[in-house]
C-alpha cells in the first residue's frame, strides 16, 4: 500500500499545492505574491489592447506594422497547427482500429518495480462526479462502461453524488446504479457533504472526496496495492469506446516511470452533436481540434476534463485541489510540482464521447457556451499557482521553468487577444489614424496584407472542417439530411465565434481575476432531447 506518511511529507512541504487564491494564504509576503500573479494575465490582455488602441490613434503606422508581423506568425502558427492535426488524426484512425485487448495479451516483459507479472494485475478505479444530470445521462454512461472489452471484474466504479443535489437525485443514483452493479467488479455511491469550509462546491471537491471514500471502501478491503490502480475521472456524461480501458491499459505498462504520468484522451463532443445549434458544434469543435492537435505536442499538454492516473501517485498529492475551479488541468501542474518536475502528460490518441452544450433553447444554449468557456478561461488561475510554486520548488531545472512559463501565458494571452488583433486591430488604424496615414503605402496596403494572409490561413479552416466532419457520428434518422450542410457552413461563422465565445469569455475571466471577484464552479447543464 502507499505510505501516508510520503502523502503527508509533499503536502508539509509544499502547502501551497492546495491553495487556490490570493484570500487563501495566510503569510501576507506570499499573499501579495500571488495576488500580483493573479493580476498578470489580465494585465497582459488589457494591457495589450489599451496600448494598441492608443497607438492606433498616436502611432497607427507602428500598429500597422505590429499586426502584419502578428498575422504572419499567426499565418504560420496556423498552417504548422493543421499539419500537427493531421498527422494526430492518422494516429487516432490507427489508434481506433488496433485492438488493444490482443497487443496486451503479447506484452511479455512487465513493469518489475510495480511487482506485475500479468496485465491482470492491474485495477481500474472509474470516478464519476455528477450533480443534477437527468437520469438518462447516466444510464448512458453506465451502459458505455459496461460494454468494455476489458474484463469487468478489474472495473471498480464510483458515482460521487452531491448532498446539495437533494434527496431525490441521491435516490434516483441509487436506482440507476443498482441497475448495472453486476456489471463491475463493484460499483458503489459517494455523497459528497454540502458546505465544508474552505472548498470550492464543484468537481474537484466532489471527486476528491470519492476518490478518499473509494480507497477505503474499495481498495484498502481488497488489500489491492495503489500502484496497480489506473483512475480516470470522467465528466458524468462520457461514454467511453470499448477500447478505452485496453488501451490506457497498454499505454501504462508500456510508458517508462508510469506512476509519474497522466494519460490523456481526446474528448469527442459527439453525444448530441446532431442537435447541437452551429455555434455551440463549431465551440465544441474547436475544443476537440485543439486537444488533437495537443497530442502530437505532448512536451506542452495538460490534463483536461476526462483523464487517467495512477492512484498512488493521486494518494502522495493529496488528491485534488479543492479550492480552485479548474481541477482537471492543474492536477498535472499539481502533480508536476509535488513530484518536483518529474511528472509529465502521455497522449492516447483514442477517444472518449461527451455532450455538445446545449440548452432548453437558442437563447439558453448561447449563455450556457458563454459560461462553459468562461470557466475554462478561469483556467488562468493556474498561472499563479504554478508561478509561486516554481518559485518554492528549486529541483525544477530553469529551462523546464521557463518552457512551462512561456507555454501557459501565451497561451492565455492568445486566448483572449489572438482574435481581436486580427479581426478588429488589422482595421483601426485606418480608420482611428487620420487623414495623413490614409493617404500613406503603409495603410493603402494594409488591408490587402491581411486579407490575404488571412486567405492563405483558409487552408487551415478547411483541414480542421474536413476532419472535424470526418470525425462525426452517423446522422441519427431523425435529424434533417440538411444539417451535415450545416457543419461544412458552420465555418464561416468562425471569426465571429472565436471572438464572442473565445476572447470575450477569456477577457471576463481574466477580469474577474484582475480583480479579485473569483469565481465559483459553474456545473455544465445536462440534457437529452431525443
């Protein structure tokens, strides 16, 4: 079993693994700390379009010139970003027609130093945080796990269900669940405590405490060493494909030092998608496109929403943060820190089903998009988290450091700005920079060098609308043979997506961490039309 006291000796040593912001930290030097690195992403974006907005006035000439070489590295980001898709979307056809469940069978030299002799050794630990989703979310989820290829009796599954979801939800779980019990080798329900001091309400919380109640209920009767565990914490509504366990399965015993590593799938939005309004497919689209293309840059990924780990290395960090909205990222950086940079993300290249946001109706579905990308760009809260702890954690060699540093604010920093430079500051100059710069070579020809960059860029749109398309599930009978029109249509609506549900949420997100008005968790709705 894991020792408690490796557990408590990271968490003595590093408490700041489990702050999540500025009020948090007692020691008021670190709390200022902090609180600047709060402020930095903001101040970053807002800064940048203040200035640039002030210079289009002052100086529209050096706005001009500044945008033509944003454009041209974006040009170039953009064509780079379309091959890295494409070699990850071979991969993933590759990935889905291996049978894993026999590359496993072959495997003959195993991991020593986790004392397996056999792939049978190993346990999967399946976490399932939900809080109000209907009934038929989780039947669907439960029914995917079910037909695993994997053998069932290494399955051991948990329903975290939330205490302030209300009596009636807690029974309605119970009755599911009771449904596909014989499924698994077990399957039993968690009820997380409303209102325990200190935690934000939401995933992180929630899976943490079911994670706990698990080892004691699960794995500590069994007497199964923690080494042998492979959790994946799931979104209640993720379907998996029958090949997820046997995979992850082979990708684990494969991986040198897999204790120390998450393993990542890519999350299709394909549950619903046929019903899903355009601008909520190309959002959720987008998402997929950027966590394939992630995949062949594993040097720069991240954990995000459904993801796997080893349980022993989950037991020695604490378990989640429960203080912060975006757990399912910073559990990477969480972990990167405590095990002192030698932590890192393995991609998959298989696939796991999730919902298309959409709402009870048109109006509802864009605020429902509006506020998932928002807590998603609340994602920021990450920037001081790992600022102040690479501070704190001197093992870390400076070029990881500054790797780290660099990938995460730019990223950020694009999020909310890339969009607004090209499609609003290509323009301002010529109209913000008078009569003198009019007349010049320099804004005569400035429209004419965006225009056409942003012409080469269609290249890229349309690799990501092929594959996305490629991608899709059957068209269910009840939906229109219009709407496969649609999503090829849906593209040129992206300009404006990328700046109403990309930089705007990015820009309120990062305001709020400005400051100081931090965010809850906000629970993506759930819902099922046909």
């Amino acid at each position: 079993m894991a020792s408690n006291s490796t557990s408590e000796d990271i968490i003595s040593k590093k408490p700041y693994l489990f702050w999540g912001k500025a009020p948090d930290i007692q020691d008021a030097a670190s709390r200022k700390v902090w609180r600047f690195m709060e402020m930095l992403p903001g101040l970053l974006s807002f800064g940048t379009i203040f200035v640039l907005t002030a210079l289009s006035f002052l100086l529209p000439w050096a706005v001009a010139i500044f945008i033509i070489l944003f454009d041209l590295i974006w040009l170039m980001r953009v064509l780079s970003l379309s091959l890295h898709l494409i070699i990850s979307y071979r991969k993933v056809k590759r990935s889905m027609r291996t049978n894993w469940l026999v590359k496993l069978k072959d495997i003959v030299n195993y991991n020593p130093k986790l004392g397996i002799s056999d792939w049978h050794d190993l346990w999967h630990l399946v976490i399932l945080p939900m809080y109000k989703e209907p009934k038929e979310v989780i039947e669907e989820t439960l029914t995917a796990l079910s037909k695993s290829d994997y053998p069932k009796d290494r399955l051991l599954v948990v329903v975290a269900c939330e205490e302030r979801a209300g009596e009636d939800q807690w029974q309605m779980a119970n009755a599911v669940a009771a449904n596909f019990k014989s499924y698994f080798a077990d399957l039993i329900l968690t009820k997380h405590p409303a209102n325990i001091v200190g935690e934000i309400a939401g995933k992180g919380s929630n899976e943490t405490w079911a994670a706990r109640e698990a080892v004691g209920l699960l794995i500590q009767p069994k007497d199964i060493d923690p080494r042998r565990v492979i959790v994946s914490s799931f979104d209640i509504d993720t379907r998996i494909y029958p090949q997820y366990f046997s995979c992850l399965t082979y990708t684990f015993l494969i991986t040198k030092d897999p204790l120390h590593v998450s393993y990542q799938p890519i999350p299709l939005y394909n549950n619903n998608i046929w019903e899903a309004p355009a601008f909520s497919r190309l959002v959720a689209t987008g998402n997929t496109i950027w966590q394939m293309i992630q995949q062949v840059r594993p040097e720069q990924m991240e954990t995000f929403s459904s993801h796997a780990m080893s349980l022993d290395s989950l037991i020695k960090i604490g378990f989640w943060n429960t203080k912060v909205v975006s757990e399912d990222s910073l559990i990477f950086y969480q972990a990167f820190l405590a095990f002192e940079g030698r932590y890192r993300v393995v991609p998959l290249f298989y696939p796991v089903s999730m919902d298309t946001n959409v709402g009870e109706n048109f109006i509802d579905t864009i605020s429902n998009v509006y506020r998932q990308q928002r807590r998603w760009a609340y994602g920021a809260e990450k920037i001081p988290y790992l600022f102040y702890g690479f501070l704190k954690t001197k093992q870390i060699s400076l070029k990881k450091k500054i790797f780290h540093m660099w990938v995460i604010l730019d990223g950020f920093w694009s999020w909310a700005c890339g969009a607004i430079l090209i499609f609003i500051f290509g323009w301002l100059p010529l109209v913000a920079g008078g009569e003198h710069f009019q007349s010049s070579v320099l804004a005569t020809n400035l429209p004419y060098v965006t225009s056409f960059m942003l012409n080469i860029a269609l290249i890229g749109i349309v690799i990501n609308g092929v594959l996305a398309f490629l991608l899709l599930p059957p068209r269910p009978k009840y939906v229109s043979r219009l709407v496969p029109a649609s999503i090829v249509l849906q593209w040129f609506l992206l300009p404006v997506i990328i700046i109403i549900f990309g930089s705007l949420p990015a820009l309120d997100a990062q305001a709020r961490l400005l400051f100081g008005k931090y965010m809850g968790f906000w629970v993506t709705p759930k819902s099922r039309t046909k």
